[in-house]
C-alpha cells in the first residue's frame, strides 16, 4: 500500500499537511476545503499529481510530494520531493531577456558564470551538465535578485573546473515556465571578465560568506555583475560557536 502525503509552506511559516493518499482513499486535512483539490497516482509513471481548482491569493505556497518507503527490521522512511513554488499573480509571465556565460581563469581553476536576467516569475531551475550528465560538484547556485525594474529577476550560477578542463564543454541549463534552454561553455558568446578588487565579508543566514564583486568590462561594462565568489562557508554550526567563544571568553 502506498501512502502519499502532500505538504503546503508558505513562506516564513512551518509546512502543514493538505492531505494524504492511503489505500486509494484521500484524505483532506480540516481546515481545507475538500472540493479544491484532487489527486492522481500513477503506479505505472510513478507519480503523484496534485490539482487545484479555482486558485486564490492564498494558494501560493510551496507544496512538497512525500511517501514512506518500508525498509528492514520494520523501519520506514520518508522522502520528500524538491518541492514546486506557487506564484499568484496578475502580473504575466515572462521569460529571461538575457542570458550568457562569463569565464575568467584563476591560478589553475576556470570558473564559468552563467547569468539569467529579467524573467518572472522568480521560480527557475538552474543545473550545469557535461554530455548530458548533471554536474554537482563545485556548481554554487545563487538566490534571486530583483532588478531596478520592478517584478524582474535575475539569478547567477556558476561552476568551478580544473584549469586542465578548458578544452570540455559544459552546459548552463535553465527551465523557466516559458522557456527553457542551454547554453554552451564553448562558445563565441562567452565572454571573459576581468576583476578589480573589491573584497568582503557578509553574514547570511547564519553562514560566513568571504567574496569579491568582479567588474565586467566589454558589452557588460553598464552594469555590475554580481559574482559571488565563495572563499570560505561556515556552517550556522560553527557560526554558534564562534559567538559562544566571545561571549564567555
């Protein structure tokens, strides 16, 4: 028997049960209407699909998929997907006006930054793959921006390679709601950035971040580009005990 639990979170709040699937028979959580949302459970594609009907403001929410899956000695576990962002809005659509790669060689390291720019909603998945295979290791992601015009964002990755790598093709992919492309390391549109230095330190979220703004010349010269580049990340953990050190010091 499988068993389906769909979770809403919205944002600054603790995630809630909507509802749960268990022998066939869904189950809505009170405090939801039950005739809003519907579910389909697919055993052959493996999938759960939720449905709601007549969307409202307050909809907009993280909704997160999770089941338990029997293990030995009468344990279970329970997984929990990535989750997919709800956005509410009058505001239509768009997708990014901008996109490219900037590259800039370092010691014995290349690091390719991947710029989207200026879509809506901010929802988008950014991921780094090399002959088709997903790439995780040295790929740093950042959070989005919103633009000077209003309801535009904007995100960066990038990826950290051996100087050795120069010579492989990566890939920057993105899906967007309205679009959805990837864009080649190898490539005359890459560019290369030049750097000033203009070092720093912030706190963020309870991580120690050491980074440099670099300055793009050529095409980009108009504007700032925001490229984090992660020195040092210190767990909250840490972060805790070096207070603590202070304070009773």
């Amino acid at each position: 028997d499988i068993v389906i639990h769909w979770y809403k979170q919205k944002e600054g709040e603790a995630p809630e049960r909507l509802l749960f699937v268990s022998g066939g028979q869904v189950t809505i959580e009170s405090g939801f209407q039950a005739n809003r949302y519907m579910t389909e459970i697919s055993s052959v594609q493996k999938r759960c699909v939720l449905t709601i009907t007549d969307v409202i403001p307050d909809d907009a929410a993280t909704y997160y998929c999770a089941y338990w899956d029997p293990h030995l000695w009468y344990t279970w576990i329970k997984y929990f997907g990535m989750g997919t962002k709800l956005v509410v809005s009058e505001k239509r659509s768009s997708p990014p006006k901008n996109s490219e790669i900037l590259q800039r060689k370092h010691e014995n390291q290349i690091m390719y930054v991947c710029f989207i720019e200026k879509f809506y909603p901010e929802v988008i998945r950014v991921t780094w793959t090399e002959d088709e295979k997903e790439v995780t290791d040295n790929v740093v992601k950042g959070d989005t921006w919103q633009s000077t015009k209003e309801d535009e964002y904007s995100i960066a990755s990038w990826l950290t390679v051996p100087a050795e790598s120069e010579d492989k093709k990566y890939y920057c992919k993105y899906e967007h709601e309205e679009k959805s492309t990837s864009l080649p390391t190898q490539a005359d549109s890459v560019k290369t950035a030049s750097q000033e230095e203009d070092c720093g330190t912030v706190f963020n979220r309870g991580n120690l971040i050491l980074f440099c703004h670099l300055f793009v010349t050529d095409q980009l010269m108009h504007r700032t580009a925001y490229l984090v580049y992660i020195i040092l990340l210190l767990k909250s953990s840490m972060y805790n005990i070096i207070i603590l050190f202070f304070i009773y010091r």
